[in-house]
C-alpha cells in the first residue's frame, strides 16, 4: 500500500491487523496469529502502529488487545498475540514464526534487504501466511521487487483522497507548497520517482539546478523532435522550450511533448509554442520525416524561423555532452518538468527501460545544443540549409 502522507496507510494497516487477529470479515475466516510488526525502531512500533492516533488501540473497537510493553507484544482476549521488531535488528527475526504480518515504512528501514529475507522465512503457519506493508513510496530496489512480485496486489492512495479526514486547509497549504515539484509527488501522490542504474541524470543532479525563471533570456528556442510516421501514432512529438540567459545559463523553460498527433497537430502545438515565449529559432529534427518536417511547420505558418537538423550520432553520444553541462551547473530547469525528468533519469545506455523512444529528451538535447552552439562538448548537429 503506497500512500501520501495523511492518506490513511497506517489507519488500514491497524484495521487489517485487528481484523486477522479477530476473525473479522472480510479481514479472515478465522484467527490468523501469531502477527509481525515491524517499524523502523521499536518506538516506531510503538507511537505509531500500537499507540499512534491511527494505531491498532485506537482502530479496535471490540475485541480490544492489551499492549504489554516489557514483552513487547500486543494480546487479544482471544488469544491472538502481534509481537513487535524493530528493522535495526535483523536477526531478531531469525527464529520466530508467523502467520501474517505488518511492515510499516519499508522504505526507511535501515537494513531492508536483510529484515525482509528473515521475514519471508518465518511466515509459515496457518492456511495462509501473508504481509502488508503500508509506506510512503521512494526509489528502493526492495520496494520494485516487491511490487513486481507475481503474488504483490499494490494500492496507492493520494492524501487527497483522504481529504475528509485531514485538517481543512493541509491540503490547500501543501499543495501551494510542494504541488508538482518532486517532493510533492513522493509524499502527497505517492509516485515513486526512481532513476535508473547508469542513467545520465539523477534526481540529485536535477533538484540542484532549479530557476524561478525570472531571468532575461538573450536567445529562447524551441525544439521539435517529430514522431517517425506522417499519421497519428502512438509515438510522442517532442516539443521543449529553452532560453540563453545574459549570463549564459540555459534555462529549460517548459515541455509541451504531445502524443499521438498527427503532423498538422504536433507543428500547431509547435508554432503556438513558438509565438507564446517569443522563440527567434525553432530546431525541428528531420532524421526520420525529411522535408516533410520543415513543410508541414511551414503550412502551419510560414513565417517561423525553422533550422532543420540531422542527428549524426547516437541518442546517447548526443545526450552525454548535455548531461555533463547540467553536472557543471550550466544547465537548469524552470519549475519541475515532471515527464521530462522521469524520462531523463531512466534513459541509460540502451535507451530508455520501457524500450520507447525519448522523444522529450531527444528534444531536450537539440534545445541545449543550439543555445550552446560552439561550446566545448555541445552535441553533434548538422544544420541543414
């Protein structure tokens, strides 16, 4: 269960506890006990899942459990018994058995991997031995085993969707604050936003270079990296707008990628790009639709400035002088660009994981290499008269 924060992952851990250990429907058909739970410390356990205002105790409304703190253990009046561990001790685990059990905030255990494997081993009674784990989503490769496990039913739950239980104005406050910046997205809509082994960029490498984008821009330009075919089609028609501040930064202003477009939609959503920021130059590659790619902007307005390219090398090759401008800090992005920067953080050697083309990074690339046109490292384009 992935959930923003206030989204009620622990308040659902609690009821799916108390329900196994008493029976309830539609929880279990009969006492599935004795139960793991597992925080990243034994307080954790404690304030949070046992005692917290969501917690087991407060959940229980019948068949209420006694908390015997020096055991460590919650007790029901039927017997069924939850002992507590802490995610710092592994080896605590090695031993003890199971039929079910609760891990809460996967994501912030100290030794993940190892507290995980102990666990699998122990679930072994009853008809049915089972877990829940309830976190707030981050990048952790245990997390993406877990999730792509045939036997994993994965639930996701925003804090909006909780809206009714929180104070009236969280929601309104947080979402001015962190609302589409990569924080936002982590803790309030519970995306995880990984980045890949070997990726040219890293979210690290991103946050560290963000403009309010209330700079003045000597040069904007706005680059098109069209789809392969002439009709409607599943690929993507990059579309990036970056600018050259007086200081020489370069600053990527927006993404206005469209998809499944016809030639005439993705040169309007060009054009209208174009006039909207004052762009004196648009790039449009033309590797895979030639002049077609020139004619069709052309028919959409005329008198748009339109330098036609033709890639030379590899998307990566072409890719990687950009990427070392961004780790030299001359590279920035205005606002978070969401799509554009999950792309860009799984796009490794062999392309991107999904194996789709990287239509906005491709666009990205031609947008940086003309307003750096002559730098040290600028990516190979052949301007096409």
């Amino acid at each position: 269960m992935l959930g923003g924060r206030g989204s009620g992952k622990t308040r659902a851990g609690a009821e799916w506890v108390h329900g196994l250990a008493s029976a309830a429907h539609p929880f279990a058909d009969r006492v599935s006990a004795p139960i793991a739970l597992i925080g990243e410390t034994i307080a954790d356990v404690r304030d949070v899942m046992i005692e917290g205002p969501a917690g087991i105790l407060r959940s229980a409304r019948y068949n209420r459990p006694v908390y015997e703190a020096t055991r460590r253990r919650l007790v029901w009046p039927n017997g069924a018994i939850a002992q507590v561990f802490s995610a710092h001790d592994p080896g605590s685990l090695r031993g003890p058995q199971f039929a079910a059990a609760w891990c809460d905030e996967l994501v912030k255990w100290p030794y993940p991997g190892e507290c995980w494997d102990m666990l699998q081993f122990g679930l072994r009674l009853g008809d049915w031995p089972r877990l829940a784990v309830t976190t707030t989503p981050r990048p952790l490769k245990l997390l993406a085993r877990i999730m792509d496990d045939a036997a994993t039913i994965t639930v996701r739950m925003g804090t909006a969707d909780n809206a009714a239980n929180l104070a009236r104005d969280f929601l309104r406050t947080m979402q001015a604050r962190y609302g589409g910046t990569r924080l936002g997205r982590q803790e309030l809509d519970a995306e995880i936003l990984g980045e890949r082994d070997g990726a040219l960029w890293t979210r690290e490498l991103l946050e560290r270079g963000r403009s309010t984008g209330r700079d003045n821009h000597g040069r904007i330009v706005v680059a098109v990296d069209p789809p392969a075919s002439a009709k409607a089609s599943s690929d993507a028609c990059g579309i990036v707008i970056a600018g050259l501040t007086d200081e020489g930064m370069v600053d990527i202003i927006a993404d206005h990628t469209i998809g499944a477009a016809t030639p005439r939609q993705w040169a309007s959503r060009a054009v209208a790009a174009y006039h909207a920021v004052g762009a004196d130059i648009m790039v449009a590659e033309v590797n895979q639709g030639g002049d077609m790619v020139k004619s069709v902007i052309g028919m959409v307005d005329p008198t748009v400035n339109v330098r036609p390219v033709r890639a030379s090398r590899a998307k990566w090759l072409r890719a990687e002088p950009v990427a070392a401008l961004y780790e030299q800090g001359r590279v920035r992005h205005v606002g978070v660009l969401a799509e554009l920067e999950d792309e860009m953080c799984d796009f490794g050697l062999d392309g991107l994981s999904s194996g789709r083309s990287p239509d906005r990074l491709d666009a990205l690339v031609w947008a940086v290499g003309e307003l750096v046109s002559g730098a040290r490292g600028q990516p190979r384009v052949r301007a096409i008269m």
